[in-house]
C-alpha cells in the first residue's frame, strides 16, 4: 500500500465531563475532509491513546470511519504492550476498514524489552497474525527506546510490514532507512519540524500532530516537494519553524488543542492527568500560529 502525503493523527475530542465527544469528533474529520490530507491515523499517542480504555477506542474507530471521506487512508493506532492485545485490536481494526496499524515499540519491561532482538520478535509476531499492514511506530521521546536502523531494515523485509514512522528529529537515521529498507517499505517522518529535510531525504510522507491544526502548510511543503519547488519547500518550513517548535514539542496535546481551537477546529479539554496551557503559554501559541490557518 503507498502511504503518501500528510496524515493526521487525530487528536481525542472529550466534552466537559471528560467523556468523548462525537459531535466534534464528526465536526473536525468533515473539516479535515476539505483538504489534501491523505488519511487520518486514529488513536495515536496525539490522540491521547493510552488514557483510553478499548471501549472507548472501538468507539472512535467507527465515527471516524463513518465520517471520513471515501479517498481517505484510515490507520488506527493499536499497539500495546503484549502481542495478543495489539493483535486484536489491530484485526478489530481491520473488520471496521481500517488499512494499517500504528503499532508503538513495546516499553514498560525496559529492562528486558531495549534491545533489537526483543523489538524485531514482537512486531514479527504482532505483523504474522495482523490481518491488514503494520506500521512500526518508533518514538523515542516516550517510550524510551530507539529502534535502531539496522533492526528496521531487518523488519523491512517482513511482507506485512509496510513501514515506520519515525518520530525523532533524526534526519540521517530517516536518510538511511529510506536508502537500506525493502522495496516498497515506507519512511514516515514524525516531526513537522524536520519535514522538508526528512522528504528531501526520502521519506514517503508524514505522520505529524502539527497538521491536526494548520494541515495547509504541512501539506504546501509535501506538494512542493512533490513537484520539485524546493525553494517554495523550504520558504513553508521556515513559515512553520516557531509553531512546530511550540506544539506538540513545547506545550505537548494540551497546546496542540488549543492551536486547533484557534483555528477552528475543535480541540477542547486534554484528558487528566494532562492540564491545559497556561495563560502565558496560551499567548505563545496564539503568536505564533497568527499566521497559520487552518
């Protein structure tokens, strides 16, 4: 499957009470729809995914499967700690049209789980029993383990597999990992920060909690790579450079929602124990996305 373009993953919309709220959930993917975007991951780790129970995930499957249009590339976020718990919510995943999984390395047994061959083990048996492809979410910055290049390209050959999504800064693992993989493996940078570099690098697209809120410039810089307008590439990444320094990076969800809010989209309250931005971090945001709409 080609996994091109900008991909969202969606923050959780919750009302007051702290429940999820399906109105603003529908009202963000119609939103959303009207754009270039490619798809929508769902139940990510910008979706606030391990504060939510499997009810909850299952709910949000199916409104933003109802919800998004046709043309759309659903990827749920399913990883877990155990094999069988992320292999079953990948093929629940899968019987509601979803396309691939997101699926995080393994990381509360640090002790025994931070070496290559623990990770290669999980996300081959997590991949031989997946009825739709695994995307490798490696995402340092959280779980605290850093899925070397060597063990991805060994992961690359895997036929169910697809591909990454790196979610540090590293511009030259992303360079090597695009260059060494299978055919036909995908590189997925995680940072809007480095994303004119990472597609310059070879990277197929991008996974990034930016686009939540100003999608149009992520997606200028990806068309612009695209055809080859690397100084209009560049120009748009220099647009972005304060904003994506702030949210997610700085002020995490919680900012990343209220840049949505500004931009009219709905991103509300995080779930406890995440807090709001304060008033001064608020001001930031607002300064710096004066300019980025949605």
């Amino acid at each position: 499957m080609k996994l091109h373009g900008i991909f969202p993953p969606i923050t959780t919309p919750f009302d007051r009470d702290g429940e999820l709220y399906q109105a603003k959930v529908r009202h963000n993917i119609e939103k959303w729809n009207l754009t270039a975007l490619a798809g929508y991951v769902v139940t990510g780790s910008t979706g606030e995914s391990v504060l939510l129970s499997t009810e909850e995930k299952l709910r949000l499957w199916g409104w933003v499967a109802e919800s998004a249009a046709v043309e759309k590339t659903l990827i749920a976020g399913t990883g877990a700690e155990s094999v069988r718990e992320t292999v079953a919510l990948t093929n629940q995943a899968a019987a509601m049209g979803y396309k691939a999984a997101l699926v995080r390395t393994p990381s509360y047994y640090k002790n025994v789980l931070n070496n290559a061959a623990a990770q290669m083990l999980y996300f081959r048996a997590v991949a031989d029993q997946s009825k739709i492809p695994v995307l490798i979410y490696n995402f340092p910055a959280v779980t605290g383990i850093d899925l070397a290049v060597d063990a991805v390209v060994e992961l690359s050959a895997h036929p169910n597999i697809a591909g990454i999504k790196e979610s540090s800064a590293n511009i030259e693992k992303i360079m090597r990992m695009a260059r060494e993989a299978q055919a036909g493996f995908q590189v997925l940078a995680g940072s809007a920060a480095v994303l004119w570099p990472a597609l310059m690098g070879g990277a197929a697209g991008a996974i990034l909690a930016f686009s939540n809120a100003a999608p149009y410039s992520t997606i200028a810089i990806w068309e612009a790579c695209r055809t080859r307008e690397y100084d209009a590439a560049a120009d748009w990444q220099s647009r972005i450079a304060r904003a994506a320094a702030l949210v997610p990076a700085k002020y995490g969800i919680a900012g990343l929602k209220h840049a949505m809010d500004l931009n009219g989209y709905f991103g509300g309250p995080p779930r406890l124990p995440l807090t709001p931005p304060s008033p001064e971090a608020k001001r930031e945001i607002e300064d710096a996305f004066r300019d980025l709409k949605g």
